[in-house]
C-alpha cells in the first residue's frame, strides 16, 4: 500500500479536475447555445451537441441527466452569466451613480449572448420550464441591483419601498426596449435609455 499523498497535492488534483469539469461544461453549454441560434431549438438534440463538441453523448448524459436538464442548464448559465457581467461594474461611492452604471448591463448582455437571452426569456425551446428553484436562482441573479438600490433608497435618492419593487419595475421596462430592438422596432439604445431612465425617475425623490 503506497504512502498516501499530501493534502496539499491532493487538493490542487481536485481542483485540476474541477477545472476540467467546468470547462467541460461550459463548452458544451456554449455549443448548445450557438446551436439554437444558428439552427433552432430542433438542432438541441443530444446527438447533435456531442459531434459540435467533439464527445460522448454520454458525457453529456453524465453531466446534465438529460435533455431537460441541459436545458435548464442553460437558462442558469444565461443568468449567471448576467451575474457576472453585473459583478464587473466598479462599485460607485454614490448609490445613484452605481444604479445608473448598472442599467445598461441587461441590454449588453442581451445583444452580446443572444442564445442564452432567447432561452431565458422567449421560450426558445418549446415545452421547456424551468423549475421552481431554477426560477428563484435566475431571480438571485440581480441582487447585486435590489442592494445597491437599497442603498439608493437609504440614501434618500429614491422613495421608501421594497427594493425589489423598483428592481423588477426596472427590469419589465429593460425587457421591453430590448424585445423590440430584437425584433427590429428599434435600431439603437435611445428607447431602453429613456424608458430605464424614466422608470427609475418614477421613484426618485426630489431633492430641490
């Protein structure tokens, strides 16, 4: 029986190996994502995913249970993703100017990763839904937005209510700029500019 190995060493082989999940995974969710739009929802099938990625189908099989649960898997990739671009904003000292400098981070992340958008919120697979834990995973992706509006908020920058309430008024105005420029209503950002800004105007307070 060989000498067991340090900890040390047998941590960082873990995390070698996590590594390799992870990149792993994300490739296979990157090809799935492309898939969808450069060939529909049709073109999700186990199969297809595996040859653009150069593996097994079982891999796939392995990692997300089933085409179902690669689905999902996406949507919480979208969302993470939306996380991640929100985390990368440099914080502000003024909540105000923090909140303004969020606001056009769900409109890039829409035009930049269409795929994952589609599938977040235009139902790009049909009978796809997500869980409820799925659902209340995607929503978590913008508390970074009810804190900092929270502060706006105690600051005295915006009126005493739930920050979600603001947050979601905030983010059903972006949603709706966005799904016309999409569809090719709008040709720029001046519509999701005016309509994020007057949303959140709504809740100012007036300081003169």
């Amino acid at each position: 029986m060989g000498t067991p190995a340090p900890l040390g060493l047998q941590g960082a082989y873990s995390l070698g190996q996590r590594g390799d999940y992870d990149e792993t995974r994300t490739r296979l969710l990157d090809v799935a994502s492309e898939l969808l739009i450069a060939s529909g929802p049709e073109s999700l099938t186990v199969r297809r995913i595996a040859a653009e990625a150069g593996c097994a189908t079982t891999l796939i099989y392995t990692m997300f249970g089933s085409k179902e649960g690669l689905a999902e898997a996406l949507y919480l990739e979208g969302f993470e993703r939306f996380r991640r671009r929100l985390a990368a904003v440099p914080p502000r000292t003024d909540p105000y100017e923090y909140l303004l400098a969020l606001t056009p981070i769900y409109r890039e992340a829409a035009l930049a990763e269409p795929g994952y958008y589609s599938l977040m919120f235009e139902r790009a697979i049909p009978g796809f839904v997500p869980s409820e834990r799925a659902r209340t995973l995607a929503r978590a992706a913008l508390n970074i937005i009810d804190r900092v509006i929270a502060d706006c908020i105690s600051g005295g920058y915006l009126k005493p209510t739930q920050p979600r309430k603001v947050a979601d008024a905030l983010w059903a105005a972006a949603q709706g700029a966005i799904s016309l420029e999409r569809a090719g209503h709008l040709s720029d950002s001046s519509t999701y500019d005016t309509v994020t800004a007057a949303t959140i105007c709504c809740f100012r307070v007036n300081r003169d």
